[in-house]
C-alpha cells in the first residue's frame, strides 16, 4: 500500500510538472526573466515582506519590463517611470484592467469598484466620482467637514495635556469621519464601537494578505477551499464588514427621499429605483456594499497612515517641522483656520507634504493591473489577462527624477527660487485610468490636517530624533508607520 501511493504521488507529481513546463511553453512573446520552478514559478524569490525591494533587484538583470511567474501564472513587471508611463498613462487602455485574483472571490468576488472590471467597473466608478463631486468631493462644502472634524480631532488632543499618548488612533478615526459623512451621511463619535469594528477588520485583512495561507489559496484555491486555515477568517471578516454597510443601508431605505438624497448610498438606492426594470444594471445591492467599502478603505487607510507617518518624520527632522511651521505663521497666523485657498501661499509645506507622500511609498508595487486585450508593449505581446506589476517604488524612487531618492529632502519639489514645482515621477496615487479617484480629498484632508495640527501644537518625540526609526511596517502590499508616540505642546 505504501509503495503504490508513492508510485501515484510520483506519478501526480511528473504529471503537474509536464503540464507547467507545457504552461510555462505557451506564453508568447513575453519579456525575459527569471526561470521559474515548476509550478511555484519564482515565489521562492519573492519570499521577503520588501517584495518591491526583489523586483527592483530583478529589473537591474533582466531590465526595466521582465516576466515574473507567481506559481504557475506569469506576470509582467515595470520598472522605472519611462516603461511605467508607457504602459498606464500612454497605453492606459490596455493596462487599465484589475487583476483577477482567486483570494477576491474570498471578499468582494468582483463586484464593486476596487476589484470589478469591463462595463462594471467603468460604469461604477463614473457613477462614483459623479456622486462624489455633488456632494462636495474637491469642493468648499467638503471643505467645511474637513475642518470640522479636524476641530474635533485637535480637542481630543488638547485632552491629552502634555502626556505622552500614540496619536494613530485619533487620526484614523478623525479621517475616517470626512469619507463617513459622505458615504453614510453622519460622522461618528470616537467612541463608537461598531466603527472602530469595521475599522479593525479592515486592518486585520489588510494584515492577512500577507498570510502564507492566503498567499497560497491564490495559487491553489480548489485544494485550499477544502482545508481549515485562516485564508476563511478573510471571508468571514468581509462578511462582517458587509453586514455593517447593508444595516445603514436598511437605515437609508427606510426614510429616503428621491428628491433630496443625503449621501453616496441615497444616490445609489435611487439609481437603483431608476433601473430596476433593467435586467443588465449594475446597480444593485451586492455592487452597493462593496463600492461603499472600497470608497471607505481608499478614503481613509492610506491618508490616515500618511498623516500619522508625516507626524513621525517630522519630529526626525526638527529644522523641516520649523520651517512649516514658521511657514504657517506667516501665511496663517495662529488664530485663523487652515483653508485650502493657503495652500498656493506655502510652497515648503506643498513640497513637505509631497515628498512625505513620495517617501513613505505607502504602495510601493501599487494594485495589481491586468491587460484588458493581447498588448503589443515595446517589443513584447502581453496576452489579455496578464497580471502586471507597476512598481511604483520605482517611479517615486527613480534616481533620473529625484536627486538622492533614499534621502527625505523637500528640496525634491523646489525649484532654484524656492517654489513649488511639479515632478512627473509623482505617482503616489498611481497613474492612468486606475489612478486613485479620491487623490483630490486626500490632498485637501493632508494639507488641512498638517496645518491645522502644526498650527495648534508642537511635536515632541518620545526620545531624540537621532533615536526615531523610520522604518516601515509591512501590512499586505502597502507600508504602515511604524507604531509610536509623541507629546503635543500646546501653543
């Protein structure tokens, strides 16, 4: 008996590798790169939480576009803001489809905006930034709700008097209030537990992607579907997050009024009611949760963490913070609110406030594209479908485009005079058709913010900046600050 289950365990195993060097035989014109192992491809490579860092190495091998194979599956990589232009902004079409991975089946299953592709997608997000922009998505009423909820924000942190406390907490709440009033019509008080639930659950998926169990379901779902593993706790706390959206969705359904909608999910319900004889809309209820969560996730997740990462370099370097904040006197004064009319008055805070976001490279691989048709690119043809990497670490980091890439320095965004000026490498919202939709929102919350907490209090780091680590944590794809606390010196 022994003998023969090795015989066929051996037999299985030639089989699979048969059939992958055949997979492996039929890719086309594909970049060079790596020889991948039989189905695991060249994941034995990738085996580290700086991803962005082994691709990078990679691309100086086997140049600036290589084919990497993730299991059995190959993915084209970019590298350097020359092919990463190329592909997203002027072949932007092409490389404008998400990557259908098996681990989305698990959460979303492509419904929504983040995850959903073809008509779906191009539909929703329309409707999206459409709905957004009327209620006030890069306008003064927005505005308005952002420096109400930073009054709330700089209260709570008056009422630490002095101590010394970890700031991430109020910042993530604060934020998330801003995308709250225009998703759900409402901002929550801190102490609100079923928020702070949605909240947590968001945090721990976004930990679990980096989960071997969840890393390998996206290469074996059929075998992993049948196995205990905690690849199911992301669906469950999908599931969880789900139900919290569907009860303010019935709160909503119960009092609307299709002349006079509130929020994003008043809009939605009433296109709902305007299609409902339409056996090929998109909108419906499943699509209403799910864009409603990615509106939430991208809304808040990576403004809190720039904003709480800001705080950290700053209090590094004391002679950057001193400069903004003389910058704030001058143009602000201390008795007057932050505005966004400010902002073309204070070129060392812009150019603070980009190259914290081009530092910090909170996602440093971006989400994964796919090709929506066969793509001719340089010289290659990429098949429809095909996963492909955009490293956006390499575009934020390209030394062509930034003098000393791996040192903080605003100079990166001044000019000779001292102005503010634009660089094409800043693609800390992506770029092309799949570029972030709320880059708007985040840039008005990250100077309000900024400002306004500059404006109120001076930093002071728990040891001396020499002492302050700069190094990220690692959360599935994207880069957190590292946990710490600091003192607020009131003004």
């Amino acid at each position: 008996m022994e003998l023969t289950g090795f015989l066929l365990l051996f037999l299985l195993s030639v089989l699979l590798i048969l059939l992958a060097q055949r997979f492996f035989s039929k890719q086309g014109n594909l970049p060079p790169g790596p020889t991948p192992l039989p189905l695991l491809g060249n994941l034995l490579q990738l085996k580290s939480r700086e991803i962005h860092t082994v691709m990078l190495q990679l691309s100086k091998k086997y140049g600036p576009v290589y084919t990497l194979y993730i299991g059995p599956f190959p993915s084209v990589v970019l590298c350097g803001y020359k092919a990463v232009k190329e592909a997203l902004v002027d072949q932007g079409e092409q490389f404008s489809g998400r990557a259908i991975l098996p681990v989305v089946d698990l959460t979303s299953q492509q419904y929504g905006i983040a995850f959903s592709n073809g008509e779906r997608w191009k539909e929703l997000r329309r409707f999206s930034l459409t709905t957004l922009r009327n209620f006030g998505m890069g306008k003064r009423s927005i505005e308005e709700r952002i420096q109400e909820e930073i009054h709330y924000l700089l209260d709570a942190f008056h009422e630490t008097q002095g101590s010394l406390f970890s700031p991430a907490f109020f910042i993530r709440r604060s934020v998330s209030n801003v995308i709250c009033s225009v998703i759900f019509g409402k901002r929550f008080e801190y102490t609100d537990q079923k928020l702070q639930k949605l909240l947590d659950l968001m945090s721990e998926n976004l930990r679990r992607v980096d989960n071997v169990w969840v890393q390998l379901y996206n290469f074996f779902p059929f075998i992993l579907n049948l196995l205990p593993g905690p690849h199911h706790k992301l669906a469950e706390n999908y599931q969880e997050q789900m139900q919290y959206v569907e009860e303010i969705v019935k709160e909503h359904e119960a009092t609307l009024d299709p002349s006079s909608p509130r929020d994003y999910i008043d809009a939605f319900l009433i296109k709902m009611q305007q299609e409902s004889k339409n056996p090929q809309s998109e909108y419906s209820k499943q699509n209403l949760f799910s864009a409603a969560l990615d509106i939430f996730f991208a809304g808040q997740e990576s403004t809190s963490s720039t904003l709480g990462y800001g705080l950290l370099i700053l209090m590094k370097y004391p002679h950057i913070k001193e400069k903004v904040q003389a910058e704030i006197e001058t143009v602000i004064g201390r008795s007057r609110r932050p505005c966004m009319e400010d902002r073309a008055k204070m070129p060392y805070t812009e150019a603070v406030l980009h190259e914290i976001m081009r530092f910090i490279d909170f996602l440093p691989i971006g989400a994964p594209r796919s090709v929506t048709d066969d793509t001719k690119f340089r010289e290659y043809t990429i098949p429809k479908g095909t996963t492909v990497f955009a490293l956006l670490h390499s575009v934020l980091y390209d030394p062509s485009l930034f003098e000393n890439p791996d040192v903080f320095d605003p100079q990166h965004f001044l000019d000779q005079n001292g102005s503010f000026k634009k660089s094409e490498g800043f693609m800390a919202f992506s770029a092309g058709k799949r570029i972030c939709p709320g880059e708007a929102l985040a840039r008005m919350e990250l100077f309000l913010f900024f400002t306004s907490i500059l404006q109120k209090f001076d930093l002071d780091p728990f040891g001396t900046p020499e002492d302050i680590d700069l190094s990220p944590e690692y959360s599935g794809f994207g880069k957190m600050a590292p946990s710490y606390k600091l003192k607020l010196i009131a003004y």
